[in-house]
C-alpha cells in the first residue's frame, strides 16, 4: 500500500482540487467545517511524526540498543519455564546434581562400590586398606632435645620401664648409641644417686632398646670425647 507520506500528498492535492476545481465557487457551511477538520488531522499527524522521529534520533545517540520483542525467540533464550508448557519454571533437581556440580547443601552420600567399568578402577589397589603412622627418624639436635628432659626427669622418678615406652615412641633410627652416651654423661655432671640411675637404666634398655653394640659404640665415643668432658666435670677420668 502507499506509505503515509504519500497519502498526505494525495490528500493535499485533494484539497486544492476541492479549492480550485471548476474555478473559484462559494463553499457550503458543510464543506467549511469539512476543510477545517482535514486540516487540523493533517496539523496532528505531522506533528506525531515529528515527535516519534526525534525520539528515535535521541535513542540511537544514547547507543541504546532495542530490546527484543516479548514474543521474538530471542527473548526466551534464557526463559527457565518450560518449554513444552509444563512446569512451575523451576530449576532443575532443585539446582543440584548438574554436569560438575557437588549436589545440594547437606547430601552425604553412602559407600559406592568401585565400578569394574571405571576407567581408573585398578583391581590390584582393590581390598583392605591398612594405614600406618610414620614417624620421621630425629635428627641429632632433636634427639638431644628429646631425651635429656626424659633422662632427668628419671632422676625424679625412677621409673625406668616410663622411659622405655617414651624412647619407643621416637624413631631414634641409627642414632640409638646417643641415648646411652647422652645418659651418662648428664650422669657426670649430677649426683652419685644419678650415676646409680644411669646404670640401672641402661641395663634395663639392652634388649628392649639398645643393643650391646650400641652400649659399646657409645662408651668408646665418650673416651674419645673425655678431654671435653673433662672441662666440665674435672673428675670424669675417676667417675
């Protein structure tokens, strides 16, 4: 059909035939009233698309881009109601359970037995698991840190079957000669009650402990070390 523009035209050309058609003639009151109200129409029409035009003047420089229309597909892309026309428009398994998704707040999931068709199911790894705990092998500073307070607090107490079961917790490694010689030579620097102590101690710890080896290798390392010994208990060489 004609666009709007040309049908303002059309009209205009109409009114000025009704004006001049047949030359100049009276008009009727009839058609007065009929010119002036084609005349304010045409007044409001120009008017209404002067205004819509500014307005899209105005919307394309802000840089506002048109939305889609309610009833383009565009504008159910992200529709969460259902698509088929069922449903509360909720989402699915109550917004859990998805493609690398936990599941929902509070779910404790049971024991699941190892799927033969799994990828990573290894049927050597399969069967009891037995866990183990490992204890680091001391080191010399810490095993000095660890067993001179066990050494004297045994000067209070007596007890030497206490000190055996403290030494078994420590992974003393090959480092048990150290528990001897450390032993007595905090029995040098104390009383002749600690020397006794000391004695009935590691007579006690062979076997249980210590090994005889590890009884001699200790005092062969303290007759080696006797001039700094000396220094601080001067009658080491007698004791």
């Amino acid at each position: 059909g004609p666009c709007p523009a040309a049908a303002e035209e059309e009209e205009e050309d109409g009114d000025e035939e009704l004006l001049g058609a047949g030359g100049p003639r009276t008009w009727t009151p009839q058609e007065k009233l009929l010119h002036e109200a084609r005349l304010k129409a045409k007044a409001k029409r120009r008017l209404r698309r002067t205004s819509s035009r500014d307005s899209a003047r105005e919307s394309l420089s802000e840089g506002a881009e048109p939305g889609p229309e309610p009833g383009s597909p565009k504008g159910r892309t992200h529709d969460r109601r259902s698509r088929m026309g069922k449903g509360r428009g909720l989402p699915k398994k109550g917004g859990a359970g998805g493609k690398g998704v936990w599941g929902a707040p509070g779910v404790v999931y049971g024991y699941q037995e190892p799927d033969a068709r799994d990828p990573n199911y290894d049927e050597v790894a399969q069967g009891d698991t037995v866990y183990a705990t490992v204890v680091p092998e001391l080191e010399e500073g810490e095993l000095e840190k660890n067993v001179q307070p066990m050494v004297l607090e045994y000067f209070e107490h007596g007890d030497t079957s206490e000190v055996m079961e403290l030494l078994r917790g420590l992974n003393l490694g090959s480092r048990r000669h150290a528990v001897p010689s450390l032993a007595v030579a905090l029995a040098l620097e104390g009383k002749a009650s600690h020397r006794e102590l000391t004695s009935r101690l590691l007579s006690d710890l062979v076997g249980h402990v210590v090994t005889p080896e590890d009884i001699a290798w200790a005092f062969d390392k303290m007759l080696q070390d006797l001039p700094d010994l000396i220094l601080d208990t001067p009658e080491a060489p007698q004791v």
